[in-house]
C-alpha cells in the first residue's frame, strides 16, 4: 500500500514529510516524492527507487514552504519510473492517491478527447487533471473536489493542494486509509499514525465517502456532498519510540523476539487471572446468538488466512460448531449463501485489507453477524464490524507479519474457548486448563527462540537448497503453510507448504537430494501417521530438518536438523512451532542478502484488489 503524507502549518514542511515518508516505507513502494507550496509556486520533487534517492535530491535543492504532501508509490498503473512517481501535477493542481480508479481507460480516453495532454501511465494523474479543470472553472478547490469526486469509481485516498490556493489542503478518501493529525498550529494528514505521532497524539479519522478541508488557521469534515460532520477528535496511545529497532539489525528480527510479550498482553484484556476464565465483554450481549450458532465462517488473507486454517480446527474442536475457512479474494466470486445463524470472522492486521472488508460488508447485507480480529484501532473493519476483537500485538513494521499471527492464534483460542463455555461444550476445568496453557506460553516462546543463533550459523548451508517443502498435520498444516510463505517472501525461494499425508499424491515427485523438507511434527494424535510420512520423503533422499517435542528420538534420525519445542497441548503447538519458522526465513533471506523488512514487491497493506 502506497504511503501518503501531507504537512499544513510548519515552517519545515519538507523535513516532515520526508520523515513521515521514511516511517511509512516498511509498507513497500518503488518511488517517492514531494510537492511544496511556497507561497507563489508548487515546487515538486520525485525519485525512482528507494526513498534516499529523493533525498539525496532534496539536499541538493531543498524546497522550502509550510505546505505539502509527499508519497511513497507501489506500481499498479504503470511500472516504476519518476515519470509515473506522485505528486502529480497539472497546471497548478497537485494530487498524491493511494488505491486504484477502475474507471481509468474511460477517463483518459475522455480528457485526451477534450483536449488534455497525458504525461503518465497512471491513474493518479487523471485526478489531477479533472480537479485542475474545476478550480479554473470555480476557483474554489473544495468546490472542485466535490464535484470530482462522483466520476471517480475504485478505492482511493487523495490529498490536493493547489497553486491558487496557498493556504489550504483537501483530502477525502473511499476506502484506504487517512488520518489527520492536530498538532499545535499545524496540521499532519497520513495514511498511518506512524507519520503523525512523532508531532501529537490527537487525530481524527477520515470514514469512507468523507472530504476534510483543511486551512491555515481551521479545519473542517464533510460528507462527499459537502454536508457537514461533526468529526470526534481522539487520543492514541502509540509513541514513536515504540517503532524502533531497539538495536536489532531488523524490526522483524526484534518483532520476531518481541512475540512473547505482545501475547501475553493480547491475553490479558480476555482473561480473569483470579477465577482463570475467560471474558469477553464484546460477545456478552450476544450470548443468546451464540447459543444457536450454526456455522462459524473465517474470511482472510496471506499470514492471516493461515492463522484462521488454525482457528478452523480450534473452534470446531472445542465449541463443535462447523467452521469454514475462505480466502477473501475468492469469498465473494463464489457467491456464498451464508447460513442466516452464524457468524462471520474477518483477520486482518491492518483492518483495511481490501478483499477482507469486502467480505465484511457481502455478509452484513445477508443479514449475518460480524465480527472483526484486528491489530489497529478504529480501522474499516474495526469500525463497520458487529463485534471487535484486538490482536494487541503493537506496531509491527516488518513487512512479513509476526507478533499479528501470534495474536491472532491467541485470541482464536480464547474465542473458541468462549463459544464453547457459552454452548455447553467446555466444562469449568476445562476452561481454566485452557486459560493455564495460554499464560504458560509466552516463557515457553522464549525457550524457543534460542534457536536463533542455530539459524544465524545454518543460513549459508541452507540457503544453498533448490527449494523447500513444509509439511504438517492437523492444527500443524497451517503452520506449515505459513513457513513456506514466509521463506517466499523473505528469500524468494521455492517453498511450498502441504499437508504431509498429501506426499503421496504429487508431491513426492519433488524430492531429491537438493529439497529440504521442514517437518513440523509434535507428539499429538496425529504424530505416527506425520512420521510415516517423513519416512517415505527421507527414503527419497529428503533433507530434513524436522520441529517435535523434545528429546524426539525418533524423529532425530530421520533429521540433518532437529528442533526441540516443548510438550504443551495441541493447541499451543503452533505457537511454538512457527517461531523456527520465522527464525529460518529471516537468516536465510539476510544470507542472500535481501532487504528483510521490505521485501521486494511487497506491501505491508493491501488496500486494493
């Protein structure tokens, strides 16, 4: 997802902007630039590539002003030159966009016709040119806005300023994400809190179909029909020290090792330490929907898919409701009847994944209740969801996520906990040995990660394989799937993630001596059958390197390397087992050399289809 920042009100516009950019860069982008309103003019500045290429430009002609915006772009239309880099401006309009305009061809094919000349492969220009058009008609910039804003059709998030207007700032949004920061005598609207909190913790969020219109001394919240709103001004608790490395060489290495303790405080709003049940006063006024709960469905993308293949086999295990699992991009093309008593779970880190809200809102005009599990506050799907749950991870940088799905575990078994105390299926003992096995976690977590040293000394070796098969059974096949992706994107590897008793149905074709094979077997009632599975990939010349309880024996000498995990339940296998994981992408890809927090192609938010 691309990053927008825009600065009204500081004498050091530039300087904000390029450390708001620099904040946001974790989220994946291809080029950057800045657009300043001196006063008289625009001055704008744009660079290919990473954001040190636009200052290196920016030290060699600085553009100063106490108005601007600046963007970190992904390429969706068109590839990554400086050409196609934002601001785009036409005439004296500039316009930073983050999304997609799907009526794009019909656009360009319009202004071209009226006589406009295109400069970009983009669609961000297009809005220029339409905005451009209305000022010189109105002279008025938020009179331009809204009359612009009905041909627009996708998802966007736009902020305008505009030559004949020095003073002011116009953002309105249909989808993505934006924030506006009130600082003293200044102003800071964002994609993301981490461009604002280094100036104020005070902001307002922009909702769907919403215009702000922001001047020198004022401000003002619309509807795209210029209506007034009374927008609420709130608080966050996030502090800019909080998204440093901390003298880790990556934010997802210290992400990686601050896993115990984001779960830990993820448990602790849900859990009654004295009685060692579990609360959740979210759901309380929903008891009596519980109780008749039919069918529970999981829609959710990437990282957050798996963690819901997780949930799938926790919520039916524990509450014996039936459990579907979807991938959110494919939910809504199948055209899902959904079962009129049951609930819709939505995973989501960001809680803007566009195909993720999507669903949301698919299954709220059917009539079913919602129930989102993000990690960021007042995000869409926080705020259009029937019921909230929070990951309470933190702030997570790193690209790949970590601490989000460790959270999301948590809560998965807290709320299967829950639907199954509220449904008869889970006896007071029960619960509370539950609740015990998830307050032991953490400390176990950190046993765990000793491993790190292991994977720091065993990345030259291992990166030296032609590709990787992950396999695991039961609650266990997730995980396996989701070590495959996160190789993927970290080393750009061939990693592949199957359910081992699938070995004999293809993918056994893949072994030989050059295919690691990463076997995630505990002591569960499905680790004979796991063991047998191995044995015919290592009697084909598999290279394993395997995760089990303890001192396995067994599984040790089926392995070049074995991994030691605690015997916890099955439930809190996974836990332990994706830490390895994690630990093994991330080595391997910093022994390639690769960018481990921003992966290449890669955004930390997906906000467009």
């Amino acid at each position: 997802m691309c990053g927008i920042v825009g600065c009204l009100g500081r004498e050091d516009a530039q300087e904000v902007i390029v450390k708001g950019l620099k904040t946001l860069e974790y989220r994946g982008y291809d080029s950057a630039g800045v657009a300043i309103h001196n006063g008289e003019f625009i001055n704008r500045s744009r660079a290919r590539g990473k954001l040190v290429n636009l200052e290196k430009k920016l030290n060699e002609e600085p553009i100063r002003g106490n108005l601007g915006i600046g963007h970190t772009r992904w390429a969706t239309h068109g590839p990554a030159t400086e050409k196609n880099a934002h601001p785009h401006m036409i005439g004296g309009v500039s316009v930073v966009h983050n999304g997609i305009i799907e009526n794009y061809a019909e656009l360009r094919d319009e202004l071209i016709a009226g006589g406009s000349e295109i400069y970009s492969d983009t669609d961000t220009e297009l809005i220029a040119h339409l905005i451009n058009i209305k000022v010189k008609q109105t002279n008025d910039l938020l009179t331009a806005v809204k009359e612009v804003i009905p041909r627009l059709q996708g998802a966007y998030a736009v902020l305008v300023l505009s030559e004949r207007h020095p003073d002011e700032m116009v953002a309105f949004t249909n989808g993505p994400p934006l924030l506006v920061g009130f600082a003293e005598k200044s102003f800071i609207v964002a994609s993301d809190m981490l461009a604002i909190v280094p100036y104020t913790k005070n902001i307002a969020y922009l909702s769907e179909n919403e215009v702000v219109h922001i001047q020198k001394d004022s401000y003002k919240f619309y509807s795209n029909d210029l209506k007034p709103i009374d927008k609420k001004i709130e608080e966050i608790s996030w502090s800019a020290e909080q998204v440093e490395k901390s003298g880790y060489p990556y934010y997802m290495l210290k992400e990686i090792f601050e896993q115990p303790r984001s779960m830990a405080k993820s448990l602790e709003p849900y859990i009654n330490i004295e009685t060692q049940s579990i609360e959740m006063p979210a759901l309380e006024s929903y008891v009596s929907d519980i109780k008749s709960l039919e069918q529970i469905y999981i829609v959710s993308c990437g990282t957050s898919f798996y963690s819901g293949m997780v949930g799938e086999y926790l919520l039916e295990k524990m509450s014996g409701v039936s459990c579907k699992v979807d991938i959110a991009s494919e939910f809504r093309y199948r055209s899902p009847k959904l079962v009129k008593n049951s609930l819709l779970i939505v995973i989501s880190q960001s809680g803007e994944t566009a195909d993720t809200l999507a669903a949301l809102r698919l299954a709220k005009e059917q009539g079913v209740r919602t129930l989102s599990l993000c990690n960021v506050q007042h995000s869409s799907m926080d705020r259009e969801s029937d019921i909230q749950l929070y990951m309470n991870a933190g702030v997570e940088i790193g690209v790949a996520s970590t601490k989000a799905f460790i959270c999301s575990l948590s809560i998965l078994n807290l709320l299967a906990g829950y639907i199954a105390k509220v449904n008869g299926n889970m006896k007071p003992e029960e619960e509370r040995a539950l609740v015990k096995s998830l307050l032991a976690t953490p400390s176990h977590m950190e046993s765990v990660l000793t491993y790190d040293k292991f994977f720091a000394e065993a990345a030259e070796r291992l990166k030296d394989y032609k590709g990787f098969l992950y396999l695991g059974r039961g609650v266990n096949f997730p995980i396996a799937l989701e070590g495959a992706l996160k190789l993927k994107e970290l080393a750009y590897m061939h990693a592949e993630g199957y359910a081992a008793g699938e070995m004999k149905h293809g993918p056994l074709a893949l072994i030989d001596e050059q295919m690691a094979v990463v076997m995630i077997a505990p002591k569960d009632d499905l680790y004979d059958k796991a063991i047998s599975n191995l044995e015919t990939a290592k009697a084909r010349g598999a290279q394993v390197i395997s995760i089990g309880t303890v001192n396995d024996e067994r599984l040790k000498n089926l392995s070049i390397n074995f991994l030691s995990i605690p015997e916890v339940p099955w439930n809190i296998n996974p836990f332990l087992a994706v830490i390895p994981l994690q630990l093994l992408s991330l080595h391997v890809a910093s022994a390639l050399g690769h960018d481990v927090d921003q992966p290449r192609n890669l955004a930390k938010s997906v906000t467009v289809e």
